[in-house]
C-alpha cells in the first residue's frame, strides 16, 4: 500500500501546479454533481482525495455556514493548490489518507469523490472505510466530470468492461462495502454514482 500511496503523491505532485488550468471548465459539473445530493443545511460532508478542492465551494454552499466541509487529500501540493485558489476557506483542508480517516463512526452525513475510485489501492476495503464514517442513510458520490468512454479517449485507451466504474462492477463493490447505489449516469460530459449508506 505504501508504493500505492507514493505513485498518487508522485503523480499528483508533479501536477498540482497546473492542474486547474490543464481543466478550466470543470466547475459547472462539479456544483451540478454537488446538487444532486441534495445536502441540507447544517450537514457534514467530507471531499475525500480532494485535490486542488473544486468541490469545496458548492458543498459549502449546500450545507450553509453552519454545515462542516472537510477537505481530505493525500499529496501537500495539490492542498497548498487549493489554498492558493482560495478554497481552503470553504471548508477544512487536512493532509491524510482516505483509507484511513481520521474521522468517527457515523460522524459524517455524506462523502464527495471526485476521480477517487481509480486510485484506491483496494477499492472495497476502502469504500468499507468511506462507509464507516457516514451514518446510517448517508450518500457517497463517485464524480468524474466526465464520462468513462471519454476519459479513456483522453488518456489513449480503450474502454474495457472489467472497469471498477462499469456499472456491474461498480453497483457489487458498493454493496460489498456497506453501499446501496441509488443512481449512474455514465455520459460523455460526466460521471456519477450517488449510494446510500446501509442501515
């Protein structure tokens, strides 16, 4: 795990500078994502592997002043990127590791994970984690502000149908991590899947 945890830092590192000029239009698709959940005023809600934190402004917009915003991520450069956009006063900016939350149980009412789900070192254990600090009838969003096909397209790649956010992959891990997916839509213009957490 801990190769897992220095390929991410080493690849978001070396990125982090540039990283919301490299993807500039992005922010409409993240306040879009956010609306979804449909987060009431006052909630707790964390931004695991937060990046540069382009979801931190519309949840806290969601949740109001009196809500908690959380921004988790495990590579400092792309943190000390969100304090420099302004971001960091949106929510809480910490430095850690989201599969090992420095959170209590059932503490949270929903998580955001933008792009997260392709770099967790082992996907069900650590949506389990996810899993175990949202209460009972909570919500997890799996974000990408675009699509699988389009993401491959990008990255030069074929999409293949053993892909973790393919939707019968994805709806069993969720399941298998104390998650019931309730929604997915995988368009060229965004992906997102919306669990709730199990009684």
């Amino acid at each position: 795990m801990a190769d897992d945890h220095m390929h991410v830092q080493e690849f978001f590192g070396a990125r982090a500078a540039d990283w919301d000029s490299r993807f500039p239009d992005d922010g409409p698709a993240y306040a879009a994502a956010v609306a979804e959940l449909g987060l009431r005023s006052g909630a707790a809600v964390l931004d695991a592997g937060c990046g540069t934190g382009r979801a931190l402004p519309p949840l806290r917009d969601a949740v109001g002043p009196g809500g908690t915003v959380l921004g988790l991520d495990l590579t400092p450069e792309m943190l000390d990127a969100a304090v420099r956009a302004g971001r960091g006063q949106a929510g809480w900016l910490a430095l850690g590791d989201v599969t090992r939350l420095p959170l209590r149980a059932g503490g949270l009412d929903a998580v955001f994970g933008a792009g997260l789900i392709s770099h967790l070192p082992e996907p069900e254990a650590n949506l389990r984690e996810l899993a175990r600090v949202v209460r009972p009838g909570g919500q997890l969003a799996l974000f990408h502000p675009i699509g699988r096909a389009a993401l491959a397209a990008r990255q030069g790649r074929q999409i293949t149908p053993d892909d973790l956010r393919a939707e019968p992959q994805l709806r069993p891990l969720l399941a298998g991590a104390g998650w019931r997916m309730v929604s997915y839509v995988d368009e060229d213009a965004r992906f997102l899947a919306i669990a709730v957490r199990e009684e």
